[in-house]
C-alpha cells in the first residue's frame, strides 16, 4: 500500500495549519516531529462544524496557530484578533474566516516552498522554544498551543515586536497558561532547541519578528537565549501583575 492516495479530516481548530502541506511525522524522545517525510493529500476535507465540540483548551491550542499565521501575514487581522478578548465567544462565522485567513497563508507558504528549503521555515515562528517545552515536559502534558503561545512570545521579544505587551495581554485575557514559563529551566531546555529542524551544527535557530509579517531566522548564543528567556519571564509577570 505504499503511496496511496489520502485525504485529510481535519477535526480541530488546531489541525487548520497541521492538515494543510504535507508533512507526516512522529514524536520521539529526543524531539518532536524527529521522524517523518512529506507527503501531500489528495484534498483536505474540513467539517467547522465540528469545531462546536471542543472543550477550551484545544480552542486555545488551536488559536495559538491562527494568531501566530496573522503576526506572519497582516497586521489589521492581527489587531482583529488581539481585540478579541475571548476566543472561545467567536461565532460560527467568525471562526470559519479566521480559519480561512490562517489556511490562506500557510498554502501560499507551501506551495512557495513545499519542502521547506527557504520561505516555509517561517511558519515555524515561536516552535522553537515551543517544541523544546512540549519535548521536555512530556508530550501531552502541555498542548502544542500553550507551547507555541509562550514561544511566540519568545520570538517577538527577540524581535523586538511592538505588540508583545498587547499580545501577552491577549495570552492573559484567553486564559493561556504563561505561568508555565518559570517551570522550566532554560538549561534544560536548550539541548532541545540545538536538535531543532532548522538547526543544523547545534545552532540556536529562532524565527524572530521586528515587524507584522516580517520574519527572519536568527541565531543566537546560549547565553543570550538565557538572557531573552529570563527577560520574558519578568514581562511576563508585569503583565500578570
């Protein structure tokens, strides 16, 4: 049955940005998505009505996703989103055209760059910080969006985004769980970055953002992943209060 034809079903708000560009892989002990190839569909069959069932925390999960294609993408869908203070009170509709935007930009990404040679790393904004913490503390025991939440945090600050305080604030309002930060240590978490797929030679490899739909890989140094890690833990609590 090798190469045979599939469609993806997608069942989560989540899955809006996982369904679409053919990558398959598997989670392993030294990272996640570690084994895996590319392997487009034959369609993606996307029921939203579905959606209706999700219990919060896969609605937060799958927001970090849509969130993270408006900072790539366009600025006055980034402020739409930021001025929604809760994200599980979106209508049918309103759902159906985040969606729709996040699903827009990352095909345009993928058919740009379908095996992620150039423009399609940076769809990888905040993962890598992100995938670190989901590796570290046990696949499952935090969400891929509580992750992603605090790594794109992680990437504007680098950046030096203007709307990082407006996005923690958003973060805050959602109920996304930025506590978790002071819960792991940085130390611990590096080796994982340094196995990240867009590192090679143990390189820090982060996707910073100055600017609303302007990104760039960056490498840093150990020490000042340290330095930023530490940085958005205090604004982090200045935000929480």
């Amino acid at each position: 049955m090798r190469g045979i034809r599939f469609y993806q079903c997608p069942t989560t708000i989540l899955a809006h940005d996982s369904a679409v560009g053919g990558k398959t892989g598997i989670n392993h002990p030294a990272g996640k998505n570690m084994i895996g190839t590319f392997y487009q569909p034959a369609a993606v069959v996307y029921d939203t009505e579905m959606l209706s069932s999700l219990p919060e925390e896969q609605v937060r999960s799958g927001m970090a996703e849509v969130i993270k294609h408006a900072f790539l993408s366009n600025p006055h869908w980034l402020d739409e989103l930021l001025g929604t203070a809760d994200i599980t009170a979106l209508t049918g509709s309103q759902l159906e055209l985040h969606l729709s935007r996040g699903i827009a930009v990352k095909a345009a990404i993928v058919e740009e760059d379908a095996l992620e040679q150039g423009a399609r790393k940076f769809l990888n904004l905040g993962h890598t910080l992100a995938h670190a913490i989901e590796a570290h503390a046990g696949y499952g025991t935090v969400t891929h969006g509580e992750a992603v939440a605090l790594g794109l945090a992680f990437d504007l600050l680098i950046g030096g985004h203007d709307r990082l305080e407006d996005y923690l604030k958003w973060c805050a309002a959602n109920r996304y769980p930025l506590e978790l930060l002071s819960d792991f240590d940085i130390r611990e978490l590096l080796p994982y970055m340094k196995r990240d797929k867009k590192s090679s030679r143990g390189e820090l490899v982060f996707i910073e953002l100055a600017d609303t739909g302007c990104p760039a890989l960056r490498v840093l140094e150990e020490q000042e992943v340290i330095s930023f890690y530490h940085k958005l833990g205090q604004k982090i609590k200045e935000v929480l209060g």
